[in-house]
C-alpha cells in the first residue's frame, strides 16, 4: 500500500520493466524506460497489475511490448487507474488494456499521451479470463507511425468491455485501406 515510484530511469530488462501487482495506492511518476526495440519478447514498459488507485504520469517508455498497460490480473480488481502525460515508443503497443481479464477492470483513464511509435496503437485484449471491463475513458491522444491498427478491441474467452470513451484521438498517417475522404 502507499507505493510511489519517483525520477528512476529503467534500462535493459528482460522481463515487464516496471510492473505493479497486488497494490493500493501506486503512483509513478517522472520514470523513463529505455529498452530495446529489438526481438525481444515480454519487455512490457509500465503495468497496473491487480492495481486500485493508480497513477502513471509524466512517463517515457522506450520497449519492444506494450508500453502503458492495466492488466485485469489474477488477485483482485484493477480500478481506479489514471496514465497521463505520457510518451510512448513501443513495437508493439503504445496503450494496452489486457490481455490478462481475470478479474474485474474499471474506471481507467488514458490521457495526454504521445504514441511516437508502435505497431498497434490502442489496444484492448480481453483474452484471458472473464473479467467484466467498465468505464475506460481514452482522451487526448496523438498516434504517429501507427504501423499495422490504430485502435482495436477483443473478447476472446467470456466477460466483457462496456462503456469505453473515445474523446480527441488523432492520426498523424493515414491508415493504409482507408479513404482519406471520409
């Protein structure tokens, strides 16, 4: 409980840089992670595992998976998590709700956040578990070198993903297979 994280720089892991699990009342705050972009598998860059009251802000995260994750992990809900003003460099992922959905996730709130670079932009992967997600707000958001989807959402074993809000999302590529008309 109580758990702040301040000013660290986080270089080389070989596993998720900076996970949080089992925790009330997280904030970090002014971390960069530097990790490479090779092949490297797992390399998340800053997770809310099981997290009630969180808080991820004024962060940079440089890594191959997923930079800025809430996890609906195994031990509890995940409720009451805040990411703002954030950069994120990933190849895979810049914002990412899953793929863990055992337990219930909501109220969670992306904002202010640069995605400089990644393969899939936003991205909610309710994969494992039935964990009922709810009231995920995603605003002021700027995607550049998105390269494969910009947004995305999936329920593959059960559970759900109800009231998510979109507010000032912006592309800075168009899409390949999408008509810059509409």
């Amino acid at each position: 409980k109580r758990v702040t994280i301040e000013g660290l720089i986080c270089r080389e892991a070989t596993s998720w840089t900076l996970p949080f699990f089992h925790s009330v009342d997280v904030t970090a705050r002014r971390i960069k992670v530097v990790n490479d972009l090779g092949p490297l598998e797992h390399s998340d860059g800053i997770n809310l595992c099981a997290v009630r009251n969180g808080l991820v802000e004024d962060c940079l995260v440089h890594t191959t998976d997923d930079a800025f994750c809430a996890k609906g992990h195994k031990g509890g809900p995940s409720e009451n998590l805040t990411f703002r003003h954030l950069v994120a460099l990933s190849a895979t992922r810049g914002l990412k709700c899953g793929l863990q959905a055992y337990e219930p996730m909501r109220n969670v709130l992306f904002e202010q956040v640069d995605i400089v670079r990644a393969r899939d932009g936003i991205d909610f992967m309710h994969w494992d578990g039935a964990g009922e997600w709810s009231n995920i707000t995603v605003r002021d958001v700027r995607v550049e070198r998105c390269e494969r989807r910009s947004i995305t959402a999936t329920v593959r074993e059960g559970g759900s993903i109800r009231n998510v809000r979109f507010e000032r999302i912006a592309f800075a590529d168009a899409r390949p297979g999408r008509s810059e008309d509409h």
